[in-house]
C-alpha cells in the first residue's frame, strides 16, 4: 500500500474583480482523499475564514466568501489534504499567501506565492 499523499501544488491569487481569493490545486489521482480544509489568518494569527473544498474538483475553483480584506495587510492561506488509510489518517499542508495594496479605494493586490 502506498501512504504517500500526492503533491497538492496548491496557489491562491486574489479576483480582482469579485474581491474574492481563488484557490487552485494539482488534480488528485489517487482515491480515498477526504476534503481539503483552507484556513485564512491575518499576519497577527486571527482566522478570518474557514472553508471546505472538494479535492477531486481542481479544474473548478474554490473561492472564498466576501471577508473584509484590509489594504496593506498581508494574509496567510493555509491548506490541509486528509487521506484515509486503514490505520491512520495522512496529511499533507501547504501554504501561501497574499499581501494588499496600500490603496484604500478601489483596492489593488498583489499576489505573494510561498
């Protein structure tokens, strides 16, 4: 039995124009991968959003509610793959995050990839 879990390149930019952070991953080809739960903390370590995204839809993308991003303000997105083995539970993390623009109005991003 393989208790490798596949590489998940997950990425997050922010849609510019529905204020919204997209979320993409690798497609998975293996079976028994349960949800991917992504985690949005601000640099201060207070979470802003939770979500529960279907892993076997990459080519769909997951896409966060309309939380109050602050200008200049930077945001860690934390990703987490469960798969299930007869005996344990494996899981892979990934991490990436997105910083704002100083701009007040009319907010401009920047994308930051770790």
């Amino acid at each position: 039995m393989n208790l490798e879990l596949e590489n998940l390149n997950f990425s997050c930019q922010l849609n510019r124009t529905s204020q919204q952070i997209d979320f993409s991953w690798a497609n998975l080809l293996g079976v028994d991968y349960k949800n991917l739960s992504i985690v949005i903390k601000t640099n201060d370590n207070q979470t802003i959003g939770n979500l529960v995204c279907d892993p076997y839809v990459s080519s769909g993308i997951c896409s966060t509610r309309s939380y109050r991003f602050e200008p200049g303000k930077e945001y860690e997105i934390n990703a987490k793959l469960t798969k299930i083995f007869s005996n344990f539970h494996g899981q892979r993390t990934e991490t990436c995050s997105i910083k704002t623009s100083e701009k007040i109005f009319g907010f401009l991003f920047d994308k930051i990839q770790i």
